[in-house]
C-alpha cells in the first residue's frame, strides 16, 4: 500500500536542485548525499519518479567519479524507470550517462545504441540544450568503435543543435570533443602506416576552443564537468604541441594539465599520462615512454576505462617495436585482444536490456501494458510481495521449477542465491520496525538494480531474500553477487537512520543434474549459512 509523503518544504525536487548546484560548485559526495536521500524516501513512499530522477543523479555522480560499472547499472535502471514513466527527457538523460560510462568501459556498440535513442528522444526539429549532449556522446561512442567520420558528423550536428537552440548553447563542447576525435584518428593512423600524419586539422580545431574559452564559452553543458574540462584542454593543447614539435610548449601546458588534477583517480589522470608519454617518446627517451604508458594503463584499469587500458596497449606495442623487443609488442598486442574481447562480452550481456526500448513499438507496448495491468491486477497482487515490490514466494518457486524444467543445455544453465540480511533483528530493535520497513525496501531495490533483466529477485521470507539467475553458470552469478554485496555495504545508510550500517550474506548454487527446487534451495540456504559462519562475530 503507497505510504503517504509528508507535506512540507524539503521536496525531491528540490533537494535534486541543490544536488545540481553542488555538482556546478564542484561538491560531488554533498550531491550524492542529497541524491541518496531522495531515493531512500522514494523507495518509502513509492515515488517511483524521483527514484528515478534520484537514479540518473547517482549514475552521474559516480561516472565523475570515475566510478563506470556502478554508473553503466544505476542509468540503465534510471533510464528503464522513465521509459516506463513515459518521461522521454529523463530517459533520454539517463541514457547520455549510460552511452558515455559504456563507452569508456569499452562496451562500443550498446554506447552507439544508448546515444541513438538518446538523440531520437530529443526534439530536432526545435533542438533544446539536451540535444547537444546527446549528438556530443554519440560522436564519441562512434569514435571509440573507430569510426571517426560519423564521429565529426555528429559532433557537427550537435553544434547545429547548439546554435539552433532557444536560447542558443555554447559550441565549445562538442568542438572539444572533436579534438578528441582528430588526435584518435591521428594515433590510429599512426598505428597502421607508422608515421604521424597532418596535425593541422587539430590545431585548427584547438584554436577555436581556445578563441571560445578567452571569449568565456568555455563551458560544459552538463553539471559537475567543468574541472574535467580544464584538465581535457590543457591535455589536448600539450598533444598538440608535441605532434607540432613545440615541445617547449608542450611541457609548460603538460605542467598545466597535471595540476588542473584533482586529488582523486580519475579517468583524466591515465590521459594526462598518455601525454607524458608522448612527450618522453617525441624527445627519444622510450624507456621514460614505456614506464609512462604502463602506468597509464594501469591508472586506467584502476577506474575501469577500458578504452584508454586498450590504448596504452596499442601505444606500447609501438614503443617496443621502435626498441627493436619485439617479444614484449607481440606480448602487449595479445593482451590488447583479450581486452577487447573480454569488452565485447561483457557488452553482449548488458545490451540485452536496450533492445525492448525500441521506439517505433513503443507505444502499442505501452497500450498493451496498460491491458494486462487492468484485466491481471488480482494475479498481480498474488504474485507480488507487499512490502518490497519483488516477486513473492509462490511465484519464485513456480518460476524455478519451469527453469529447471527447461535448463537442459549448456547455455541454460541457472544459478540461485539465498541473500541475508546481517543482523536484521537489531535494526528493528535499534531503531524500530519503521526503519526495519524502509531497510528492506531499499535492499529490494538495491538487488533489483544489480541482477539482469533475465533475472527473478523475490523476497523469501522476512529478511531473506532469493535470486534466480537464468543462463548463469556459477561464476556469472558470483561476480553479480559480488556487486550486490557492494551495493548493499556501499549505500548511505545514514540517510535513513544515523548510525545505521547494513550488509547481507549470500549463499549460491549452480543447478545440476537431478535437482529440485527444493535441493537447490536447500543447498543456497546451507551456503547461505556457511558463509555466515565464516564472518568473525563480534
């Protein structure tokens, strides 16, 4: 049963408005704070608008942060969320993130996808603001797939949007990203013919965000950016410099860029590191150049940049073979290809869930959803736990005989979790059984946000929860049990109680031969258990 909101002042709405503002003044935990405050309430009082609204402000919160995997599951929750909501301009923001954190994991084709219907939900004909991100992040997620003519075309497009909006929006950002583009194209083609081509199309381009920067037009469209800003600037003028032989310049600019950083590990600190090692290279110290691009992957690995992790690979296999160690290039080209494959599948899983957001059934989808809530909302109800929203009992157990019933082949394979929550009956008698409520809520979305559309999460019983995970060999299910446990243990409790710390145990067992539901849930509850008992108990 919906819980009514209190009346009064402190609305979602605006408590999502300072957490814009604190990401302009650069405050991006005092955001986050705000944005897991309204998300704990809307899971209390069933808003399911500001969860979403809640969402899409996490995910940008955390893609500044460098935090991608996070990021690429909470958007495409937001974006599910609005599409359903019918809200075509918070999904359409929702899906910028989700386009941008992809890419940079290195996931190309779902960031091409995600920008498309990010675009298309934009309003062309009259563009407003969100038109030039979204062309913005389109060009970038078809520069990173290597194609770099669609790239600048659609960065031409978003400064079309950019002068056509009312009133009209800064061109600096998408030209900013073009530089980008040019000296992408510029290393690739530096990779297959083995010589630097013309650079002056990017100094061009770099002059012009110069001009627009002295003229104050620098500026990014969405909140929170402007530092990386700086440092994406001053990084690109220095590759600029050194592809021109300035390497004077080039160094007072680099200088610039470092410490335009801030203190935390970004996905700028590995860019910056690309550019000191192109420095190292272009002056001849190849052993500086090497140590340079190895931490650059490395700092890219650290934040999950799965793109400039490939693109350290590819700039050692460079630097070796100008050393004549043929071996190690052979080494890093191997290493480049298990990352890029790894990458493709890790995108194949999650691109499943964008392809029911096609827009041209949209609309009939919505019609017939509409029918079956009206003609199924007894059968809904029975099926349904009040509390949380999730699958009930009965329907998880019928669910998990078909699904045994069906698993006879390799790729059915199925997995199920038995999911704890630690210490539960402490939280009631601590802080009483209203927060006990809101605890549970908040899990339930939690685990619902981290499991696959394929997946069914229900509440078991009480403080029990269980998962089922379709076409999921053991080790799939562990890494999303993994990223659950985070979830739980990482969430701001202290916005639904001071104090409050939670986390869960979870049990897991693959399907085999023979099983029941009742065997594989005996088994999951005893795992469940065991590794309750494997935890220190204070």
């Amino acid at each position: 049963m919906r819980t009514e909101r209190p009346n009064g002042t402190d609305t979602p709405e605006t408590r999502l408005a300072c957490a814009d503002q604190a990401l302009a003044d650069g405050n991006v935990e005092s955001a986050r704070r705000l944005a897991q405050s309204v998300f704990v309430d809307a899971i209390t009082y069933e808003d399911r608008s500001s969860e979403a609204h809640a969402l899409a402000c996490l995910a940008h919160c955390d893609r500044i942060d460098s935090r991608l995997r996070r990021a690429n599951e909470t958007s495409r929750m937001a974006a599910k969320l609005f599409e359903q909501l019918g809200d075509a301009q918070g999904e359409a923001k929702a899906l910028l993130t989700l386009a941008h954190v992809s890419m940079l994991l290195g996931r190309n084709e779902e960031a091409v996808e995600a920008a498309l219907l990010s675009v298309r939900l934009c309003n062309l004909k009259a563009p407003q603001a969100l038109a030039v991100p979204a062309f913005n992040s389109l060009g970038l997620a078809y520069s990173w797939s290597g194609d770099h003519e669609r790239a600048y075309q659609s960065l031409d497009a978003a400064v079309d949007a950019a002068r056509r909006c009312e009133p009209p929006v800064s061109i600096y950002q998408p030209r900013l990203n073009q530089v980008w583009v040019e000296a992408s194209r510029l290393v690739d083609e530096r990779y297959y013919s083995g010589t630097m081509k013309d650079v002056r199309r990017m100094a061009d381009l770099m002059e012009e965000c110069l001009s627009l920067e002295r003229a104050g037009q620098g500026v990014s469209v969405m909140p929170g950016l402007e530092s990386m800003r700086r440092t994406i600037s001053f990084a690109s003028q220095s590759l600029v410099h050194i592809w021109c032989g300035d390497l004077s310049a080039a160094r007072s600019v680099l200088k610039s860029a470092s410490h335009s950083l801030s203190g935390q590990l970004t996905w700028l600190s590995p860019f910056v590191r690309w550019c000191a090692a192109e420095l190292a290279w272009t002056e001849g110290h190849l052993a500086l150049a090497i140590a340079e691009l190895k931490e650059m992957k490395n700092m890219a690995l650290a934040v999950d940049h799965g793109q400039l992790a490939c693109r350290a690979h590819l700039l050692l296999v460079q630097v070796y073979q100008q050393q004549g160690e043929n071996e190690a290039a052979f080494d890093e080209h191997r290493a480049l290809r298990l990352r890029e494959r790894r990458a493709i599948a890790e995108g194949l899983s999650s691109r499943e869930s964008l392809v029911s957001w096609r827009l041209g059934v949209r609309q009939s989808e919505r019609h017939l959803q509409q029918a079956l809530v009206e003609s199924k909302q007894f059968e809904r109800w029975s099926l349904e736990d009040a509390l949380t929203g999730l699958a009930n009992r009965r329907h998880f157990e019928k669910n998990l005989e078909k699904a045994i019933q069906a698993a006879v082949a390799p790729d059915r394979a199925l997995s199920v979790a038995m999911v704890d929550v630690d210490k539960f009956k402490s939280v009631n008698d601590r802080f009483g059984h209203g927060v006990g409520d809101r605890v549970l809520k908040t899990i339930a979305a939690l685990v619902s946000a981290h499991v696959r559309d394929k997946d069914l999460p229900a509440r078991w019983a009480g403080d029990e929860f269980v998962v089922l995970f379709s076409e999921a060999p053991r080790d799939v299910a562990e890494d999303i049990c993994a990223r659950i446990r985070l979830a739980v243990s990482g969430f701001e409790w202290e916005a639904v109680a001071p104090g409050l710390r939670m986390s869960v145990t979870i049990g897991l067992s693959e399907v085999g031969p023979g099983d029941t539901a009742e065997s594989v849930l005996n088994r999951s509850d005893k795992a469940m258990y065991g590794a309750k008992s494997e935890v220190p108990q204070p």
